[in-house]
C-alpha cells in the first residue's frame, strides 16, 4: 500500500502504523507512536540479526529513503556507506556480546547541507541481560544535538565558557576550570551544559576539538602534526584515534573526502 500524507506534511495513520510483522517487545506499536512525535529523535528496534524491525520517521529522512516500508527489513549496510556501516554495526555487536547498554555515544555526521552535525546515541539489549543467549534485539535512540541560539546560552550563564573553549583549545580544559568561569559549581555545570547542548562539559569540549580540525583539514593545507597541536591533542596518534572514534575515518581519508564538498558552517 502507497503510504500517504497528512495535508501538513505529517505522517499519515498508514505511515505510523507498525511496518513490520516481526515484533521484539510488546509495546513495540506504542513505542513508535511514542517516537513519531519527536523530529528530532531518530529511532530504531533492530533484530538479533542486525535487521531493522521499526523505524520512526526522522530515521527514514535520516537515511534518504522515501519510506519506512523501504526501510524495514534492511541492514545498516544496506542503508549507510560503508564506513558508518560498519560503526553502527561494531556498537551494535558490543550491546549483543556484553549484554549492556550502550549509552551516550557521540556521533559526527555531515547534513544534507554540507554543515557538521552531532547525534548522541544509546542502544539497549531487549531480553534478559543475565542470558546473552536470550537477547532478541536492541532499541536505538539518537538525539540530534540541534546548536543552541546566543540566547540559550546566555540565560545558562555559558556564553564566558564557549569562549574560553574556543579560545584555548592548545591548552589542558578541566571541568573544575569551566566552573569557575561559569560560577558555579561543577554538578551546576553539568546540569546546564546538558540543558543547553545535550552533552557534558567534557564531550562539548571534544566536540569544538574535533569540529574545529574537522574544519581545518578541509579549509587549510596543515599538516595532521600542526591541527592536533592547534586544537589541543596530545599528538597526532592522539589525534587520529579520536578523531576516527567519532568520524570513522582517519583524519588523512576525512580530508580527502570531503575536500570537494561544500565549505562546513561555522557551529558554536
């Protein structure tokens, strides 16, 4: 059946009803209801075997497909390039083979417009945790860390601790030290840095690191030696394997590969 929509552009009835027969959990249908409301929340249940069982719709726009019938049924591989392919699928296989959630994990991904953007995913096991054997599948959940306006900043009182980051990526940035600038203590940071960009201090401070280089090796001809002193790693080994973590790819294939796309806008 053609799916349709609503005249706003919404999900039809058709669309947000369960696209699949195979069912991981009881409240799988009212689950997806659950998601279908939430943009900027990308959701999935996945089977043991990796197969995509339900998706929300902003996993469906996430993917390029044109509906959640093409989606349903298909692996990672069969619906992302390669390289991250193969990321969703190595954290999917630590969730299976330990049995544990896998949570927070921050995710950089290049948007239809050429600009960085950043997810933070948790994946959890469906089925008894105490038997590995007994796990039917995962659900996954990637929040979309959306820039937050001056304004925002501003009324959480961070607007001191973006410039500082910015200003001093060379250098060792502890939490304690973004307290004291925010003036506060460091639990009271957290609180605001996770209303503010969804993230702790620690993964913002990463996240300008890696978005700063990722900028850099696109936009400038340093060297891999000169970006990793210039936005604060250790070393180039350093930085190669963090910036692989996030990006799965080294920062000699980034470069390469993304050298002819559009020029990356500036994110706070």
């Amino acid at each position: 059946m053609t799916s349709k929509k609503t005249n706003d552009g919404a999900p039809s009835a058709d669309e947000t009803a369960s696209t699949s027969e195979t069912r991981v959990f009881a409240c799988q249908d009212e689950l997806i209801s659950l998601f279908e409301t939430l943009i900027n929340v990308m959701f999935c249940v996945k089977d043991s075997d990796g197969r995509y069982v339900e998706v929300n719709s902003a996993f469906v726009r996430r993917t390029g497909a044109r509906s959640k019938r093409s989606v349903v049924g298909k692996t990672a591989s069969d619906l992302f390039i390669a390289e991250l392919a193969e990321r969703y699928e190595e954290q999917d296989r630590e969730v299976f083979v330990t049995g544990d959630p896998l949570r927070d994990q921050l995710e950089l991904i290049r948007r239809p417009d050429g600009a960085l953007g950043w997810y933070l995913t948790t994946k959890i096991p469906v089925g008894d945790p105490t038997d590995r054997t007994s796990l039917v599948g995962l659900v996954s959940v990637s929040r979309d860390l959306l820039t937050p306006s001056d304004e925002n900043i501003a009324l959480e009182s961070l607007q001191h601790v973006v410039a500082f980051v910015r200003e001093n990526l060379t250098a060792s940035i502890r939490v304690a030290d973004l307290a004291k600038i925010a003036s506060c203590s460091a639990g009271q940071l957290e609180r605001r840095m996770r209303k503010t960009f969804g993230q702790s201090a620690t993964q913002y401070v990463l996240r300008v690191r890696v978005e700063t280089a990722a900028r850099l090796l696109i936009e400038t001809e340093m060297s891999l030696v000169e970006i990793a002193a210039h936005v604060g790693f250790y070393d180039q080994s350093d930085f190669t394997r963090r910036f692989a973590r996030l990006t799965n790819e080294t920062p000699a294939q980034f470069r390469l590969s993304h050298q002819e796309i559009a020029p990356i806008s500036r994110a706070t």
